[in-house]
C-alpha cells in the first residue's frame, strides 16, 4: 500500500527495523569517502580527540537514517525531501544497532499546486540503549490521489 | 595552518576546490546503499518521476558537502558538527562538478566551556553553473587556543 497525501495524517507514526548492526569498517569506509577526519578514520587516534574513540560520521547517520525511512515510509512516489533540520546528541559507535522512530508534525497541501503536499515529520535515530543518536526534522512531498 | 576559535570571526569566507564530476555510477552506488528510490537508482525509471531522469539523493549532495568542508576549513581538533539545517534547491545530476563556499554568519564562546565556542556558518553548494544545489546553515564547534 502507498500513502498518498490524504493517508497522511498529524500524529501519525512509523517505527523502523533494526539497521544491522555497524561496524568498524563501515564507519572508516563512508568517512574515507566523505568525511575524512581521524575521530572516525582510526581507533588509536580518535581516543586523543574530542569524541575519545572512533565515531560514526554524523553523515553516515544522516544516511543510515534516509535508508531506514525509505524501507519504512510507503510514500506514493517516492521520499522527496525539501529540507532538514539534523542535530547529532550523541556520538555513534562501532558495534550499534539504529533504528529510527518518525511522528508526522504537520500536513499542509501546497496552495501553488494542490495535488501535492508538504509533510513534515520528527525522526528520531535510536540505538541499541535507546539513546537518540539524531534528532532530525524533514520537510517531504507527498502526491495527491487525486491526480494519481 | 590551523584555525582556533580566537582566529575565527564573522564574514570570513572559505571556498574549495571542485569536487570531480560525479558519476551516475557513484550516484546509483550511493543510492543502492543509503537511498534506494527509481529516481537515484535507473535513469531510464527516473524519467517518469518527480525529478524527470537520475538525481543524486540530498544526503549524497551534503556527505560530498561536508567532504569539501574538511578539505577546505582547517579546524583545530578538527570539524564537529553540533547540527546542520539543509535545504536542496536544484537537483544533482550526472556530471555535475560540485564545490562550496562558506561564510561565518555567527561566533560564540561556550557559556559552561570557555574552552570551546560554536561556529554558526553557510555553506552553499554550488554546481559547474553556479546554480546553489544545497544550502546549509551548520552549527560546529570551535577549540580555544588557550587551552591547547
């Protein structure tokens, strides 16, 4: 089943799977790619740095985040995201599970074209503690049945 | 030469290299891992969506974003990002030849650390036309030099 715009619905909320669980290597080959920095390149040298151990770029959490949303949220036509506002509270380790929590915050159809919507909604990435490893808040589209 | 919260101030700008063009192999790839919808995924697929043929997801734009940012903002102790607010004005297609420029809209000095501030800048991503394919505003820490 697909949600179009009028499925979508203020309170409305979705939880995902788990992600399998990160490792180490992930962690070191998204920031060798992306966000090359020692905290999240090297376990000795991410001890002497602020984070005091090898953390998960705050990227690659973004990512893991839109991955999990796509396999949780049937959005007719797709996951269009207009913005998002991400914080990271705290710091992701080799070896944690994620998951993600989202609670639809406001529905509002587009007056410039109504057969389509804004939607905007809470995620909040979790790990294995319960712990909220990102808080984010998306602006997405959704498509009107109408003109489906 | 390292940048220390005292060297940091209001209206500095930075600007980066260009990242090479980006591949439909690398946006599929990206995609495949983290954002598996048609219109990252099969050009042929992605012409009957929203986006009109292959699109970068946004979180591959500010994974290449932040990239730019470590090769172009020497921070000391490196950067952390505390939160980041992003919006994807155009699409990322094919091609496309990304850098960034960055301007410091804000500098604080941490009220309960006075060894560490905060370091609001913009960072916009701009394409090979300078069209702005994302604009972030990120909140990042800062380490004072009194105290390394």
């Amino acid at each position: 089943m697909k949600l179009y715009f009028e499925d979508i619905s203020v309170g409305m909320t979705f939880e995902s799977d788990k992600y399998p669980p990160l490792s180490a290597t992930q962690i070191v080959e998204f920031a060798s790619d992306f966000d090359p920095q020692p905290f999240h390149l090297d376990p000795l040298e991410a001890k002497e740095t602020f984070f005091g151990g090898l953390a998960a770029s705050g990227w690659h959490t973004a990512a893991i985040t839109m991955r999990l949303m796509v396999q949780t949220i049937p959005v007719a036509g797709g996951l269009v995201g207009a913005g998002a506002d991400v914080t990271w509270p705290a710091a992701v380790r080799p070896g944690d599970v994620l998951r993600i929590v989202v609670t639809v915050e406001s529905v509002r159809r587009s007056s410039s074209n109504p057969s389509r919507g804004f939607v905007g909604a809470l995620i909040e990435t979790l790990n294995q503690d319960d712990v909220v490893v990102q808080r984010s808040r998306v602006r997405m589209l959704a498509f009107s049945k109408e003109q489906n």
